[in-house]
C-alpha cells in the first residue's frame, strides 16, 4: 500500500490502517496545495501529496468529540456537500441523525436570508399537503401540471433544508473550497466550521478541521459516518440525561 510504504518505520494503528484502506492519506498534487495545509504533509509519491495521518487522527478525534457534545445538547448541525462524490453520504448520515442537509448546489442565502430560504420550504410543504388534501382539484388540468412541475423544482432545491427551522448552530462541509459560499455564509454569521477538507484547502479557515482525502467516496464516507456516529453518541447520552429519576418508595416493614 503506497501510504504504508512511504511511512516506513511509523507504527501503524488501527485506525491509521483503516484510513489508509479508504485512501484517506491521498492529497491532490503538490501544484495544488494551500499553504496552510504545509504541515500536515508527511510527503508525496508521483507528485501527490501524502497526508500525515498520524496529524489527522487527533484533528479527527477533536471533531468527533465536539460533534458528540453538540448531540448531547441537540444542537442544529447542517451538513453540506454538494460534490457528486460526497452527496450519498451526506444523505445517509441526514437520516441517520435527523440533521438537515445540502446534498446538490448551495443556494446562496441559506444562511445569511434564512428567512427567504425558510418561506421557500414552507411553500413546497404547504403545496404538497394540497395535493395530498385534494385541494388542488379545484384548478384546471393545465394548472395543475403547473403546480406539480412547481413542486418537483422545489423540491430538488429544498428537500434538505425542511428540518432546517432556524440557523444552523454548527455547519459540517466536505470539501471546504468547493463549498466556498457556503463557508463564507458560515463564517459571516460566526457559525463554527466543521469541515473534511483537501490539501488544497485553507486549513486555518476552518474551527474543526479534519486533513484527509475529500474527493474519494470511500474516503468521504469513511469519516462522515463516523461524525455522524458521534453526533448521536452525544444524543443518547443527552437523553439519558434528561430522563426523569423515578423514585422508588420503601416497602413499609409488615
């Protein structure tokens, strides 16, 4: 394996192996690389920069933790990434933790004109349960396409964003510099950054910065799924916590 090999005498963990199995070591070319990702490049082989994967480990534990953190308090975390490569995954882990999500283009606004965006969603909710109430009948055929093919384009564009509610407490990118509106709408608002970002990426930029390969699926969905474990590991213990204690009376001595 190329990133084993190129370590040479390094111990390799079990969770370094399981990195490199997903490629997460990979960078893009040395032509490509941000300066601020400088320090977290062991190397490169066929002008492709190696991460230090034993650097990425304790950004990646750092993220997860603070992840946990905000599913314990319930906090909205907004996962982005519109790249073809990360899409399912963002999908998968939205389900899996019942966070809202941006799996195709960033509308500009989401965050900056929340209210705009938000008055966007409810129009398609509202249409959708028409249809299903049979209230739309009352329009003509021609009329009635209209609206369906309405609430198709919104759909696409919105679908994500229904368990949006208000701004997002914390947003999670994959792929930073693709998501460069996105981070700047984040950073306007001083929303915490999250983000699994590329060694073209501007690492100081981001508050929880995970250094490891973004443009690989397996890559992608190695760590989004992780961060979404996290997420409801805090979930549950936040729950625990918040469960009434039922008190037990004592038995009276017969």
């Amino acid at each position: 394996m190329i990133g084993q090999e190129t370590r040479e005498k390094a111990t390799i963990t079990p969770e370094m192996a399981e990195m490199f199995g997903v490629g997460a070591h990979y960078g893009y070319s040395r032509t490509k690389r941000h300066p601020s990702a400088e320090e977290y490049i062991f190397g490169h082989k066929n002008k492709v920069d190696i991460f230090d994967l034993e650097k990425t480990i304790p950004l990646f534990e750092r993220a997860k933790k603070y992840m946990e953190e905000l599913g314990a308090k319930g906090s909205v975390v907004l996962l982005v990434g519109g790249k073809q490569e990360v899409s399912n995954s963002i999908k998968q882990a939205a389900e899996a933790t019942g966070m809202p999500f941006v799996s195709g283009r960033w509308l500009g606004g989401t965050i900056t004109n929340f209210s705009i965006i938000r008055s966007r969603v409810d129009r398609v909710l509202q249409l959708k349960e028409s249809k299903v109430k049979g209230e739309l009948e009352k329009y003509t055929k021609r009329e009635r396409l209209k609206i369906d093919e309405e609430i198709v384009r919104l759909d696409d564009l919105f679908s994500g964003l229904v368990r949006l509610t208000k701004i997002p407490d914390v947003i999670f990118i994959v792929d930073p510099k693709e998501e460069s509106t996105a981070v700047n709408e984040a950073k306007r608002k001083k929303i915490p950054i999250v983000a699994l970002a590329n060694s073209d990426c501007d690492i100081k930029s981001l508050d929880y910065p995970i250094v490891g390969n973004d443009a690989s699926r397996n890559s992608i969905e190695y760590f989004v799924s992780r961060i979404a474990e996290a997420y409801n590991s805090g979930k549950k213990k936040g729950l625990a916590k918040s469960e009434p204690v039922v008190s037990v009376p004592d038995k009276k001595a017969e």
